[in-house]
C-alpha cells in the first residue's frame, strides 16, 4: 500500500496512520513456480507468506544437509498471525483453486504436501510468540517420537494497512520508527515482515548422522499470563 496515501500525524485522523516506518522484505511477489512444481495461476492464488515459507524451509534443509523428506516422520510447525492477502482475494472470481490459497492451515500443509512428509503438521498462532510456540511444540513432538525431525518456522508479511490502522488507533507504534525497549523514552514498537526455520532433531540422532550441530535446545515451555 501507499504510505502516503495513508499518512497522518494526526493520531485521531480516520483511516489514517500515524508512522511512515517498518521493516519490510524485498520483492515478496517473486517466486520460481517451476521448481516447486506449482502452476502460475495457483501460485497468484497463495498467501505469500506460503511461497517464503517454502523458499526458506528447502534453503534450511539444505543447509543441513538434508536432500529428500518424502515419506519420512518430519513435523512442520509454522507461525503464522497475519493474513493480509485475503483480503485482496475478495475480488477475485472463486475458483477451485481458491480454498488452498489462504487459511493458516494451508500454509503448513503445502510445506508438508510440497516436501511429502508425513509427521505432525500445524500453523500455530498465538500472536507475537507463534514462531517461538513452534519450537517448543516441535521439541515435545521430537521427545515422544512423533517425528524424527522437525521444521520450527514463523513468517509475516504486512500486506494491508488495515492493522497498521488498528495498531495506531491503540497507539502502540512508535511514531519516529525506533523500538527503545525498557528505555524511558520508549514510545511504541516497529512493525516488521521476516521468515525464518530452523531444523530440528534429537541430539543423539544428530550426533549419529554427522549434523553440524549449531545449538542446543535445553528445554521450553508454553504459558499464558492469565489476566
């Protein structure tokens, strides 16, 4: 969207946003359909969110060192809380291809459809801890032999201005696009796109297959702050 469009300082103003700042991805729209043997039609059709989620997860893969997951026990865990892009498909004609274009479930399910796994598979959203939850759930799927190896993944795209607006209205974004954690001249955070996975397995099972091992997941939890 134009942030000019939208832009006013005025943090009453309607429809308006009060910040010009955020930290974005490059050219989210580009993407190689033939190498994920998807048709260019179904690929218009597709959360982007999804298309970088399957561009980074074969780029971790293949940093570990891993070729082929058909057919294995992998979980695919994927943090996801936003869904910009449906927004825009409102004004597109349905079609068969339609129900698989959005939906948080259909983002970790073409990862594990594209990859031909066969483990747990989720889109976990529980707003700004999603990627982290992810990690935690694919560590407990790992200890009880669920899958023998685990994709932890979160990704965002802010595609629509319509949270930014949200956002404003609740004042919670900095107007001078600085985040100043837990400094007394804190006014707000940054919003901000970003992808990332991690491949996870038992360290045993890593130590025995000759991984490079590059940390060490002590342990996790998963709780609420209640009120």
């Amino acid at each position: 969207f134009d942030i000019n469009e939208y832009y006013d300082e005025d943090p009453n103003a309607p429809g308006k946003i009060y910040t010009r700042h955020g930290s974005f991805i490059n050219n989210p729209d580009q993407f190689d359909t033939h190498y994920f043997n998807i048709s260019p039609r179904e690929a218009k059709l597709m959360d982007p969110q999804s298309r970088l989620l399957l561009e980074t997860s074969v780029e971790a893969l293949e940093k570990a060192g891993i070729v082929n997951l058909k057919s294995t026990l992998t979980g695919i865990y994927v943090g996801v809380m936003g869904q910009d892009y449906m927004e825009f498909m409102d004004t597109h004609d349905i079609d068969s291809q339609s129900v698989m274009g959005g939906g948080y479930f259909s983002i970790s399910g073409r990862l594990a459809y594209s990859l031909g796994t066969q483990g747990p598979t989720m889109s976990v959203d529980s707003a700004c801890s999603s990627s982290l939850v992810t990690v935690h759930l694919a560590c407990q799927s790992l200890r009880q032999g669920e899958c023998n190896i685990a994709l932890a993944s979160g990704v965002n795209l802010l595609l629509s201005p319509k949270t930014y607006e949200v956002s404003c209205k609740g004042g919670i974004l900095s107007p001078d696009g600085l985040c100043k954690t837990f400094d007394e001249s804190a006014n707000g955070y940054v919003r901000g796109e970003g992808v990332g996975v991690v491949v996870l397995k038992r360290l045993d099972d890593a130590i025995a297959d000759g991984d490079t091992v590059l940390a060490v997941i002590k342990g996790s939890t998963s709780n609420h702050g209640g009120a």
